[in-house]
C-alpha cells in the first residue's frame, strides 16, 4: 500500500509538468531527421531498399533513438523526476510522513521507467505514421509493402529492456546528489563515452550503449541475450542497490 501511495502521488506531481510531455515529443525530433534523411536519399532507396524499405527506415529509426536520444533522454526525465523534491526542499517532508522510505524510491523508479516506456510506444508510434506518409509521398521506395509490426515491436521493446540499467543508474545518481547538475554531467559524459566506446569490444558491456547495439543486433540476426540480460536484471538489481544506498541516509 505504501509503494501504491507513493506512485499515486508521483502521477499527481507529474501532472502538466515538462518531464511528462517530452515523452511524447522527444521520439519526434529522431523520426523527422530519419523521415529528412529518407527524403534526400530518395534515389538509393529506389535502387537498393525496396525490398526491405520499411525494415531499413524502423530499424535504423530506432538505433539512432537508442545510440543518441535515449541516453540524453533518460538523463534528463530522472534528474527532473529528482528534482521536483530537491528543488522544493521536500525530502525531510517526505520523510516524516508515516510512508516507507523505500516506497518514495521505488515510486521514482517505477516513474522513471514508465515515463521512457511511454517515449518508447509514441517512437513505436511515430515510425509507423511516418512510414506511411513516405508510402503516399513518395510511391516506390518499397512503403507499399505490409507494415512489420512485430518486428518493430522487437526493436522497441527489447532495446527498452536493455536500457533499465541505465534507468537505474540515473536515477540513482538524481536522487543521491541534489545538483541537477551533477546527474546531468554524469549523463552527458556517459553518452560522450559511450560514442567512442560504440564498435569497440568494450560496447556490449557498457550500459550505455547496450541498448543500441541490441537493436543492431536484431537486425543483423545476432544473439543479443547476454545484453538484454544484463540490461533488464542488471537494472533492476541496481535500482535495489540503490533504494538501499539512498533510503540509509538521513537527508538527501
């Protein structure tokens, strides 16, 4: 009862708030520069991916969303979920209400992923509108063909699962330190890394860039289970390590 508590009042304190709206929008910024790059490489679709048109454009929709976005994304939804009680000065509130502490961390959590899930269904979303409108723009580029849903739906879902690390991670890292500068340097300089780290052997096993290269690796046909395992569990074993770490101390 406490854990439901505590996210009915996290759903109230997201109401009309920008962590909740750039859910939706965010996806949009990733799909207009893929649906610009189709649209300027007109010609190399018509001669090389009519084929599988629609599995090329979702496909590497959803890796650039995973390689840029989600990263920066994530960051930002977990430091302004952090900082509707730093800013406010509402731990020692919280603290002193009859409501387990670990319940105000697992609301923060649950939020964080749910907010990033709902990013993840708008992409979903997105692709396949997007797609749609290149199908009546633009005839014969192979958008005539049956939309994939289920392979799409792979794409999305499972690079979601190998992003809970990261989740937790910046989550943890809002929570812990009250700058809201500090959870955004961390992020920012994670994504930084996580480019140089991309085709190196490294890759697989950074959290950061794990989600992308599960999506990659789906397209190639690879086996992605040790990432999605590590990714999924990892967070969510993480995301206990971290309710403890955060909920032993007297004020945050």
């Amino acid at each position: 009862m406490d854990i439901v508590r505590a996210l009915h009042a996290e759903r109230l304190k997201l109401r009309r708030t920008l962590a909740l709206w750039l859910a939706p929008l965010a996806p949009l910024v990733i799909v207009a520069l893929q649906l610009a790059i189709v649209l300027e490489r007109e010609g190399y679709y018509r001669q090389h991916r009519v084929a599988d048109a629609w599995l090329e454009y979702g496909g590497q929709t959803v890796f650039l969303w995973a390689v840029f976005m989600l990263p920066l994304f994530v960051t930002l939804e977990t430091a302004l979920l952090a900082n509707l009680e730093h800013g406010n000065g509402q731990w020692k509130h919280l603290y002193a209400l009859p409501i387990r502490r670990g319940a105000i961390y697992a609301a923060k959590q649950v939020s964080g992923m749910a907010i990033i899930g709902l990013s993840m269904v708008a992409l979903y979303a997105y692709i396949v509108l997007s797609g749609l409108v290149l199908r009546a723009l633009t005839p014969g580029l192979g958008f005539e063909a049956p939309v994939p849903w289920l392979p799409f739906l792979r794409y999305v879902a499972l690079g979601y699962l190998a992003s809970w690390l990261v989740i937790s991670i910046q989550n943890w890292v809002g929570l812990r330190w009250q700058s809201f500068v500090v959870a955004s340097a961390v992020g920012i300089a994670a994504v930084v890394v996580a480019v140089v780290l991309l085709q190196s052997d490294w890759g697989p096993w950074y959290p950061w860039t794990m989600p992308a290269l599960v999506v990659n690796g789906l397209e190639e046909g690879q086996d992605v289970g040790a990432q999605l395992l590590l990714g999924s569990l990892g967070g969510l074993l993480l995301a206990l390590l971290g309710g403890w770490e955060v909920t032993r101390r007297d004020v945050l």
